[in-house]
C-alpha cells in the first residue's frame, strides 16, 4: 500500500512539474490566406506583411513596396464570423509599414504618397472605413507616428529646409520642429536624404531617430524633444550592427521594465539612450517584431533552419523583467514572420520572406494563426 500511494505521489509530482514547463513546445498554425494573393500574383517582395493589427475584432495588414512604386495599397482586413478577406479600399501610397493603435483609433503612415510631394499621409480607419489625410506638410515619407504631450508627431523623410518632424494637437494644422546641434538648426549640405525614422519613449521624455547622408558620410543620431525644436543627444544608433528584413531601419521598439527596447535584426536595450547593449538569444536568431502585453513583453524571432534560408524556424519568446527570456513556442515556415499580434486567445503572424528576397515567394503576405491562452 505504501508503495502505491509512493507511485501515485510521484506520479502527480511528475504531471505537475509537466504542467508548469509546458514551453517551449511545436505549435500549430492554420493559414488564414493571403489577402493580396490575386492582385500581387507573383509573390514579390511587395506582398510582405510588414504590420498586422487587431481592430474592433478585425485584423488589419500591411503591405506593399516604395522602393519599386506597385502602389496603390489595397487595405484588407480579416473577418472572423464570416471567415475570410474583405477588401476595404486602395490607399494613395506605395507602401503601409505600419499601424498604431491611439486613442482608440488605427492609424497607418504613408510610407510614399501617389499624391504630390508637397504633402506626406496619414491614414485613420473608422468602422473599417479609412480616411486619408494628406496634411503632413513636406512629408515626402512618412516613417512614423506617436501620440506625445497630446500632439501627434510625424517622423518624416524630406527636401532640405524642411523640418522632419511635424506635430498637431488636431491632426488638421501641423508645426514643424526642427533638428539643433550645436546651438544652431542641423545642417545637412546637399543631402539627398533627411529622414527622421523612428520615435521613442523613455521615462516619459521623446526622442527622434535622425539619418542623413552627405559628403560620402552616413550620419545616425538621437534627438531629445525639449517643447519647440528637437536637440542633439547621442550618436547611439551609429555603434550598433544590424541584420533586418524590413524597410524600415529600427523593425520594433518598446518601453519596457524601465528600459526602451529595440530591435534591427538584432534585440537591443538602453537605460539612457545614449549606450545600448545587444541582447543574445542565439547566433542566427533575429527578432522582428515586439509586443507588450499588460506585464510582460513578447518577441518575434526568426532563426534560418539551412543555408539556402529555404525555411525557417519562427518563435515566440517572453519576458516579464527584461532580463530572463523564455522560448513558448515554435514552427517552421518557408518564409520568416515579419509581424504579429495577439487576440482572442490566439497569436497571429504576418509572413514574407523580407527585403533581401533573390526570388519570388508563394508564402509572402500569409497570414498565420496559433492559438495559445496567455
């Protein structure tokens, strides 16, 4: 008898230990289609999703490719009673990279208006209809948004003598701010780019991305918004390597555990913005994506099963204090996950292969599901 009841103890320790360790494990995913599969056919780079967003129970993906102008965006979003891909409307640009939830809104920044150069885009869905707001004066790109100090900021690339960041308290009429170093505005003397790529939040302070390039030198530089102008800060991003697959220079960013997390191919972290550490979870591994949900922050990585880069492993890992990661689970797809998000108890991912592609790729612009309860 006591050998049973020592059988069914152990028993129960082993079944427990398996139910507290239950990552990581091989999921499965169910292939929601390709929302662009009949009006990009070839499966180019174009077809990527490059962003994936949930919306009043609809999921929203980007896609398309400003560097060889396929454009307009067809704006496609999944519903789930029904089961399938409705088409929205074409958006005048080249390219969406990327969605914001703000204020109980969808944005999305025009990557390359179809319009005049004299105004970028901005594009806000309402009920799965999308108005566009072609205000952003001398947005010749629009890389980023965020919601600041109750003003929306825009990132932006454009013609030298105009601001590359632009802020509105009523998305109508917007006040150019402009980039100091050294006292004075930034000069940039026959510079064919001034782009602002990417804003951060830490410890609630802003900051801008800078790129330009002039007189055969790249200049990479964070600016601090101080009220009426962005000032010079640090030369971080210049100290860093990347291996992404996006157009987009920083793929994902977050505050997180007191810190801004970033990735571009590689995970960093910075306490300041002024040095970042490179964070390791393997020698191939590259994360793409980035979301925080309520304490806790989750990665997308993707990790090149052979040489040929003909499949790929895509995971799913976690953290709860910035510092100890866990792997939840995994797959393989013959193209990486560029993109995802969570709802509904179900992880979604938008695939393509990215802006290296050498070929075509049947898979660009899938969208994947893989439930698991959080």
């Amino acid at each position: 008898m006591k050998r049973i009841i020592s059988f069914i103890l152990i028993m129960a320790t082993v079944l427990y230990l398996a139910a507290c360790n239950k990552y990581p494990y091989e999921a499965k995913y169910t292939e929601l289609g390709i929302p662009l599969k009949d009006y990009y056919k070839t499966g180019g780079v174009e077809r990527c999703a490059w962003d994936i967003e949930m919306y009043k129970d609809k999921l929203y993906v980007a896609s398309g490719d400003y560097d060889k102008n396929k454009g307009p965006v067809m704006m496609w979003h999944y519903d789930f009673e029904e089961e399938g891909w409705k088409l929205d409307t074409a958006l005048s640009d080249e390219q969406i990279e990327r969605f914001y939830l703000m204020d109980d809104k969808l944005y999305a920044a025009g990557c390359d208006p179809q319009t005049s150069w004299s105004y970028g885009n901005f594009y806000v869905c309402s009920d799965a209809r999308w108005s566009t707001n072609n205000t952003l004066p001398g947005g010749i790109h629009n890389f980023d948004l965020i919601k600041f100090d109750g003003k929306l900021f825009a990132g932006l690339g454009v013609v030298e003598g105009d601001a590359p960041v632009v802020c509105s308290r009523d998305e109508k009429n917007w006040t150019p701010l402009y980039l100091y170093k050294d006292g004075k505005i930034r000069e940039t003397p026959g510079a064919e780019y001034i782009r602002v790529y990417d804003f951060f939040v830490l410890d609630n302070t802003l900051y801008a991305y800078f790129y330009t390039n002039y007189n055969n030198k790249s200049y990479f530089e964070i600016y601090r918004y101080e009220g009426d102008k962005f000032v010079y800060y640090s030369d971080m991003i210049s100290k860093l390597k990347a291996s992404k697959s996006t157009y987009t220079l920083i793929c994902q960013k977050a505050e997180f555990a007191g810190k801004q997390f970033f990735s571009n191919g590689f995970l960093y972290k910075t306490e300041d913005m002024k040095e970042a550490s490179v964070i390791n979870l393997g020698d191939k591994v590259k994360i793409n994506d980035i979301r925080v949900i309520e304490d806790t922050m989750y990665l997308l990585c993707n990790e090149p099963v052979n040489e040929e880069q003909t499949e790929f492993r895509v995971s799913v890992v976690r953290t709860k204090d910035g510092e100890n990661f866990e792997e939840m689970f995994y797959f393989s797809y013959p193209v990486r996950a560029l993109s995802f998000t969570y709802s509904n108890k179900h992880f979604y991912f938008g695939m393509g292969f990215g802006t290296k592609a050498q070929r075509e790729y049947e898979q660009n612009g899938m969208v994947l599901s893989v439930k698991n309860p959080l």
